[in-house]
C-alpha cells in the first residue's frame, strides 16, 4: 500500500498499519529479557540449569527490543516531517517539539519520580546510584555509562533510550529544518554523513561495551537506517518498489536469516566485529517494517492479531512501567520464599503471571488517565 492511498487528505498525518502490533512485540521482548534475567537475583539457579540456559538464549535477545524501538522512531519521525514538508511546504519545529514533548515527558518524569522521590522513601534498602540532574536534563543513557554499571536499581535503566530519542529529537528536527530550507532536500547525504560518523566513532570504542550500547553516538545507526527507509517510502525509491513484488519464499528466507543473525550475534559480532553489529540487526529490522506496511506476500501482517494492536497503543506504558513492577513484585516474591517456603517453580510462576497483569493494569490506567489528556492536546499544535 503506497503513502498515497493511505492519506485521505493531503493535511492528514499517514497511519501505518501493523506498527502497533510491532510495538508491543518489541516492549514484550524486552520484558522477557529482563524478567529471566532478573530471576537470579533473589532465586538460586545453577548456571548449569539446562532449562534457564535454554530459555535464556532466547530472551537474552530481548533487548534488541530497544533497537527495533529505534529504528521505527527513525522511521515515523522521519516520514512525518518530510510529509509535512511537501504538504504544507514547511516545518514548524515549535509545534513538532510541543507534540513529542506531551507524548514523552509525562511518562518519562514519573518513572522519574517514582525512582529518585518515591522509592528511597517506601523501601529502606532501596539505593541508587543514578543522578536526577542527568536524568532531568534528558541525559539518561550518559548517566548509564558513567554510574549504571555500580547501580543496584535497574528499573531506572528503562529512561535511557527515551533520553536518546529526545535528544534525537530535537537535533533531527533542527537538521531538517534547515534542509527544508536549501533548494535540493538532500536528506541521504545526511544521513550517509551520519552513519559514517557513527561507525568511526564505534570502531574507536568498540572495547567499551556500555559506551557502545548507551552513547547517543552508538545508537545512530538504528535510527538513521529508520529515517534512510522512509525517506525512501515516501519518494517510492526503485528499490522499495522492487521489494514489494518478493515472493512469500524470499520474504520468508530473509526472516530466517535475520533471526538466525540475531540468535548468533554473541558470537558473530566479536572484537572489531561489534562496530558492525547495529547496522546488521538494524538493516534487518527495517525489513520488517517495510514488510509489514508495504509488501504484498507477507508472510504474515501481524496487525491482524487485535490484541496485540490493542497492547501495542500501550506499549509506551509497558516499556517503562514492566521493570517498576518487576522491582516489587521482587520484595513480594522474597517474602513469600521466607514466609511461606512456597517452591521456586510456584514462585517463578507466580512471578511472571503477575508481572505481566501488574504492568498490563498499571499501563492501561496510565494510559487513559494521565497519557490520553495529554495526547488529545496535541491536536492543537498540528
């Protein structure tokens, strides 16, 4: 389906179908990363548990949540800009900040708040070793690299990639502005310049895992493959036309391969290798995303599952609440251990049932009480 037919009217911002299902797959993911691996901190497993180490081949992958996250704000943001651009021949970067700041912000200061004001106050062995200031200032993956590695709390771990994409935000939104207002709209140059970048400065340290996976600098890649891709959807580039006649063979082959990559990336993106490690994944999950929007033969359109399109217009909430939960239900899991003796099989149940209604509950009355006021007022700065 072309941007075109998509688009009622040429003042209405495009909707993609499939995308919020995506979103939840990727907040899931990255749910599962962290409850498996959070299990070993109040569970005794062996590190020879054949059961934990092969459900954890899996999981531990689940991170790449975050990159996929990545990829498709590249994508959107991008593709709203320069579709605002050609259809009102210009940009009004006031009224795009505005729009992103009352998605983002409400969100992002209460886990804020909850981490560094409410917290230290309910549990007296909470302690972290995080700074508010950075995280106030939208510094989040910085404070990850400088002080995360020493903290114990690591639900405040979640705000690190929305740091990064309001950082990217507003930079994004400077930069197109003013190639809006050059003669040739030249967006790939920039983009290419940008990766160019990102790969030097990966190389120079790629020995630094938490700098190569926090730094803004890093994380480009993910973000600018996003934007390369809708540049390329909304100018119906050759190659995005070409892709849409695959067969569902191909279609499928390339799915194999990109998930075998995924599953193999400890081992594939060793040493110098690891500079090259986002732009793979990255390239693949941008795939996915003109798969699921544009391509005839899917495999599958996984919008069709409503649930998940349902989990998805919350995934914002689940991405940032799940680990809050998590972190109580811990105190909870613990007490039951001591209290009740209850078997670890019953308690990892219990554990993962409650996590997902936990967050689940906490995001759906997060989403209409707090987010949804806050997302009608956008309509004003159209």
């Amino acid at each position: 389906m072309t941007p075109q037919n998509q688009i009622k009217s040429p003042a209405k911002r495009p909707h993609f179908k499939n995308l919020d299902a995506l979103r939840f797959l990727a907040a899931f993911s990255v749910f599962l990363f962290h409850f498996f691996s959070e299990l070993k901190s109040f569970i005794p497993i062996s590190d020879d548990n054949l059961l934990y180490k092969g459900i954890t081949a899996f999981t531990s992958k689940g991170l790449l949540g975050v990159n996929f996250f990545f990829v498709l704000s590249g994508f959107l943001i991008t593709y709203l800009i320069i579709f605002e651009i050609k259809h009102q021949k210009s940009f009004n970067l006031k009224h795009f900040l505005i729009r992103r700041t009352l998605r983002i912000w409400p969100l992002y200061f209460i886990i804020i708040v909850i981490g560094f004001l409410l917290f230290p106050l309910l549990f007296l062995d909470y302690e972290t070793k995080h700074h508010l200031i950075n995280y106030a200032f939208f510094l989040a993956n910085f404070d990850e690299i400088w002080y995360g590695v020493n903290d114990s709390v690591n639900f405040l771990t979640s705000p690190w990639s929305v740091a990064v994409e309001e950082q990217f935000y507003l930079v994004w939104g400077i930069l197109l502005l003013g190639l809006s207002k050059l003669k040739k709209f030249n967006l790939i140059t920039l983009v290419v310049f940008l990766l160019g970048l990102s790969l030097v400065f990966r190389f120079l340290n790629f020995k630094d895992l938490r700098v190569i996976y926090y730094h803004t600098f890093a994380v480009m890649p993910d973000i600018l493959i996003g934007a390369l891709l809708a540049y390329s959807y909304f100018k119906k580039s050759t190659w995005i036309e070409k892709l849409k006649k695959l067969s569902k063979l191909k279609i499928a082959l390339i799915y194999c391969i990109g998930i075998t990559l995924i599953l193999l990336k400890t081992k594939l993106f060793t040493n110098y290798f690891i500079v090259f490690e986002r732009y793979t994944i990255a390239l693949f999950f941008a795939f996915i995303l003109i798969d699921q929007i544009h391509l005839r033969n899917s495999v599958f359109k996984i919008g069709k599952v409503k649930l998940f399109n349902h989990l998805g217009k919350i995934s914002y909430g689940l991405y940032m609440y799940h680990l809050v939960v998590l972190f109580v239900l811990q105190k909870l899991m613990i007490l039951l251990i001591d209290t009740f003796n209850i078997n670890y099989y019953t308690i990892v149940f219990l554990y993962f049932i409650l996590g997902i209604l936990g967050t689940y509950i906490l995001s759906i009355i997060s989403y209409h009480f707090i987010e949804k006021p806050f997302l009608v007022l956008k309509k004003r700065f159209n």
